[in-house]
C-alpha cells in the first residue's frame, strides 16, 4: 500500500467514537410493541422522516409515502385489521398457535404515533435495476424504514413494523390506488425501556443464529474460510 | 410530563455526538461503482457482516446469506451476466438509453470483495408477519443490507447494490436451490472519495423529490399538516 492509498483510507474512516455511535445503533434497535404515551416533539419525527428519505433507492426512484393516521377512528379500524390477521396466523401457526397468541405483537393502540409505509403507485415505469427484480422496489422501502429505526434508536424512540395485515383491506381503508402497496405499519414513539435482546429471541419464539452457518463461499452452502 | 417520564426520555437518548454520528452515516451513505483495489482487513468485513446479522427480521427469520466471490472466473462470469442485463435494461429504456449506457452501474471487476446477498431456501415454512405478505422476507434482507451499508460508511468503505441480473442465470451460476433467490451482488471496497450527492443526481438521471410530496395524512394523496 502506497503512503496516499493509506491517507485516503484514513481520511474517509470516521473517528472511532463515531463509528462506535453507529454500530451501537445497529445493535441497540428493537422492534417495540411496549410505548409511552407521551408525545414525539414534530422536529424529531420530521428528521427521522428525512433520514428515511435519504435512503438507496433502485434507480433513484424513490418509491416511499408515509400515511401518518391522526384519525383515532381510523387507528382503531387499522388495529381490528391487525387483530384480525393475528387470529389467522395464530391457526395458520399449528402447534404454534398459543405460545404465538401470548406475544404482544403490535402496540397500534399505545404509541403516540402511527405511519403506514407504503410502495407508490406506478412503479412499471421504472425500470433501471427493476427490469428483472420489479421487487426492488420493496427493498428500497426496507432501507428507509432501517434508516428511520437506526435515527429513532439515536434519538431514544421505540419503532415497531407491524406486517400482519391484509393489504387489500388496509388499501381500502387510507383509499390507496390499487397499484401503490402498503408495506409495513409503524409505531412509534419513547418507551420506558428498550428490550435487551429481540423481543422474539427473550420470549425464546426463536434463537439467533450463528453467521457462520450463513456465509458461503463461491457456491451454496460451502463453508466460507 | 412528569420528572419520571422525562428522566426516562433523556436517558433512552443517546449522546448528541452519537446521534450525529448516525444521521452523518446516513447522509453520507453511497451507492458506490468506483473501489479502490486494497484489500479489506478480514475483521473489517467481519464486523459489516456482523451488522447485517443484527438487522431486524420477520418473525426472527434471518432470511439472509452471503455468498462471497473469491474464484476470479466466477466474477468474470457475474460480470457478463450484469453486463448482458445492462443492455436490455438500456433497450427497455427507449429514449434514455444512450444517457443509461453512459452510466457506470457497477464496479464489479475493480472491488475486492464481491458477496451475493440472497434469501434463504424453505422459507414458505415462516407464516410469522408473512402470511398475506411473504415478501417481509426480502425487507428483512434489505435491512440487513442497509446495515452492513450504514457500517461501511463509518469505517471508510464504499458499497454498491446491483440489481442488474437475472436470478436464474446467478443461481445457476452459483448452484443455488430453486426456492433461494439472490437478491444483490453487493460490491465492497475502498473509494478514493464517495460521491457529494448520489450518483444518479449527480449525472442528472433523476432529482431529490420533496419529502413533502411523499407525506400523507389519514388518505392517499391528502397533504399532512
């Protein structure tokens, strides 16, 4: 390595506090379903709306809205959805189903602030980097609710994505054109406290798994060294 | 408020260096064509694929795995076959494919480190926030990606997501299961500099929206207050 290479390399490296900042936000995000009532001030939810928009998106496109629901009727409407969903995927779950029933699942009703994430409508005119995976799309809306939940975690609030609804239904009740998607419900707001680990892996509903078992080399399932 | 709840609030609040250090890492994230060729530290690498396995996940699936290029002729081959979609996602592009075909879209022959990012097989078996919608599972990956994007950033390294391929012909390549999918071929490395502004702004193929385009309140299209 060259004497400029290793300046480079450098100069583009945070200081270590801060990428320490960083990696404690990744480690340290929960999906909350447990919220305080208290208010979430409008210049912090406008910045970690904005640190969503600043995420990737295939071909610039952009393809995030965020419905905030401020109508209590229409809270309660989308929580039925949710509650719904949750007895069908309870009996879907088999074996499952009673230790599924005792997770709290979502906090729709608790959290200060409810957003509905959803794909736009018109997505088929873009095509760079969609042309083969038109999924692509989803996944830039995945990398802005991350950023949003990294930015939330920072500022001390709690965001949980609930996905156990019907779409069909939850497009009918915001009216959203049949070609736009909703992705994810989101809760939001401060809690008490953060979870020390998943609440899923605390409840023991599921273990992490070693990385190592993940990471392949060249070809399916060949151990990487 | 009460003192508790306000105790409680500024405790969950990280430091305000800290919560820079993460918006910085979200402002200045790229999506990266340009590497330098240096080599990445193992533990380095680690640490990003360690990031990524921290990202949330859909009933706790951990969806994702990596699959990391080190045989020279398999990257030649990812290289065509990007390449190959690179044309007929210019054709598709009709008045704008000679604006596409200037664009740099990867950097996969000059990054040291190429993983494919790609969803586990046998997933039909996680009915858990996926039963009306399964494709929680490919969010659950973008998240993971997000991270390892997020990490990438602080500790000085560039990343780059491309999505110009056709899954059958990557699968085949790497003897993937038919039930997997390879989501991204994800290129790492080290950059000279990262870009002021995404790529895709700065060569003009397409602007920042208003975010206040994209917030609604209570219906599709209505403006939030």
């Amino acid at each position: 390595m060259t004497e400029a290479t290793a300046h480079t390399m450098s100069k583009n490296r945070y200081a270590e506090a801060d990428i320490a900042a960083v990696y404690r936000a990744i480690y340290e995000r929960r999906d909350m379903r447990h919220f305080l009532p208290d208010p979430v001030a409008p210049e912090l939810l406008s910045r970690l709306l904005m640190a969503a928009h600043h995420a990737p998106s295939v071909g610039f496109m952009q393809p995030w809205r965020f419905i905030r629901i401020s109508c209590p009727d229409l809270r309660q409407s989308i929580h039925a959805l949710v509650d719904q969903e949750r007895i069908c995927t309870a009996k879907a779950l088999n074996e499952r189903e009673e230790a599924f029933m005792r997770l709290k699942v979502e906090g729709i009703l608790e959290c200060p602030i409810i957003l509905v994430a959803a794909l736009c409508a018109q997505r088929e005119q873009h095509i760079f980097g969609r042309r083969t995976l038109p999924e692509m799309d989803l996944a830039s809306l995945a990398c802005a609710i991350q950023n949003m939940w990294l930015a939330a975690r920072a500022e001390g609030l709690g965001l949980g994505w609930v996905s156990m609804f019907e779409p069909e239904a939850l497009k009918q009740l915001l009216n959203m054109p049949s070609d736009s998607q909703p992705i994810a419900i989101l809760c939001l707001g401060h809690v008490a406290d953060f979870y020390d680990k998943p609440m899923l892996e605390q409840e023991q509903w599921a273990a992490r798994q070693d990385i190592n078992a993940y990471l392949f080399e060249n070809t399916w399932e060949s151990p990487c060294r």
